[in-house]
C-alpha cells in the first residue's frame, strides 16, 4: 500500500494518516473500498497494530473512514 519514513520525526501514526488522506483524495482508494486489516496493514508497514488502530480511529472521527462492527474499515 505504502511505505513510512523511518528517518521522518513525525511519529508513525501520523505519517499513515497523512498517507491514508492522501489515497483517498488522490481517488486511488475508491468510496466504500474494504481496507486492508488493521494486522494485515501493520505487517505489511513493519508497525505495531496499535499504531494503525490509533491511525484508523483518527481517520474515522475525522470522517474518513467509517467501521462496521465484525467487518472492519
């Protein structure tokens, strides 16, 4: 999906938002897209999957995204 900068100061968290904002006004992550699993996304970064938790429920209160219990983002 994408790769975090390492050597960036900004925390890890963050730059998975600004990445996430960016698919998704760029039109490369289409409306009502399944994402990937928190697990899955984490591995496939090299992130805790608390740190895309904290980045998903970011971009949920922001609006954009939208969780469905037992389904996912």
């Amino acid at each position: 999906m994408f790769d975090l900068d390492v050597k960036s100061k900004r925390p890890k968290y963050e730059q998975i938002i600004e990445k996430i904002k960016n698919l998704i006004i760029c039109k490369e992550l289409k409306p009502d897209i399944k994402m990937l699993s928190i697990r899955a996304l984490s591995k496939e970064i090299g992130v805790s999957p608390n740190t895309v938790q904290k980045s998903y429920d970011s971009l949920e209160r922001q609006g954009y995204l939208y969780s469905i219990k037992s389904i996912g983002y």
